[in-house]
C-alpha cells in the first residue's frame, strides 16, 4: 500500500509581519480562504484509487491541479491544525512568535487553542485506519503542520517514508509504503 501525502499549494496572500492578536486572527482566517499563487508541482506518479483533500480550498485547489478530472474525497480529518493568538491584548507581535506560542499552546492542551494536540493525533490516527481498511494506494492534499502529525503516526503504523525533513514546501510530496 502506498500513500502520497501532498503539501498543499502557496498561497496568494500575505500577511503582517508584526500584529496585534485580533488581526493576527483575521490573517488566519484569511489565509484559510485565500486562492493558490499559480506555480508548476511536480505530480506524483501512479495510480490512486482515491485522492483525499482537508475542507479548506487550498487543499481541493492543488488536487484539482495536481490530479486534473479525478475525483476527490473531501475529509475534515485532513485539515491544518488551527491556530489561534495566544492572548487578547493591543501587543504587537511578530507572527512567527504569535504561531510559536500559538504551537505551544496547542502541545500544552491550552483551551486557548480551538484543537488540542491530543484531539489532532486522534484525527491523525483515524485517518489512517480508515487508509489501511482501503488498503488502496492514494493520494493526500493536506497542509504543512499536520504533515508532520500524519506522516509521524504512518511510520508508526509500520509506514516507511521516502524522506524526512523538518520543512516542507509548498507542492512537495513525500511517499509512505507498507
């Protein structure tokens, strides 16, 4: 079984480099809404009997790029870990530290977050009983910190991956086989 799991697409947005927590969650609401930048992706090969896309546009828009005329199984399983400011106040901050502290939270089980940690490793893991009931190869469009969660509980799940890194880019794609 062979799973292709897809970074989703640059986005055509931009943020603040330095906000205020009230606009630091309009940006991510934004950016959740926000058309791909288009670009050229290296499409992975084969043949998938299903190509599985997280609810937020820039998921289903890269699949229906990368994949153009297939099918797509949307499912909220597959989302980006929300983030949210870690506080209310007219503080300015940078935005890597507004996600840092954001991350923290989130790790931390801070109802400040709208998902805890736990509740994501949970989807993690459900989604990929329900890949191994397939036992079909596929393929999935999901986002950046969740790739790290999923492709941690595939080798977990006796998956071998093709490459680790820290960062991955937009478009790139890293296979897991059993």
């Amino acid at each position: 079984m062979k799973v292709i799991v897809i970074r989703h697409g640059k986005v055509d947005f931009r943020r603040s480099c330095c906000c205020e927590p009230a606009v630091f969650d309009r940006e991510c609401a934004a950016y959740d809404q926000a058309p791909l930048k288009t670009a050229a992706y290296t499409i992975p090969q084969g043949e998938f009997k299903s190509i599985y896309v997280s609810t937020l546009p820039r998921s289903r828009e890269t699949a229906r790029l990368m994949f153009p005329g297939k099918d797509l199984q949307e499912s909220e399983l597959i989302h980006e870990v929300p983030c949210r400011s870690a506080f209310d106040s007219k503080i300015r901050l940078p935005l890597w530290l507004w996600f840092l502290i954001g991350r923290l939270q989130w790790a931390a089980g801070s109802t400040r977050q709208p998902e805890k940690r736990r509740d994501t490793e949970n989807r993690s893991r459900q989604f990929i009983e329900n890949l191994c009931r397939d036992g079909a190869d596929c393929a999935v469009v999901t986002h950046g910190f969740f790739m790290h969660i999923l492709l941690r509980d595939l080798k977990k799940a006796g998956f071998r991956t093709d490459r680790s890194r820290l960062n991955f880019k937009h478009g790139e794609y890293v296979t897991a086989e059993r």
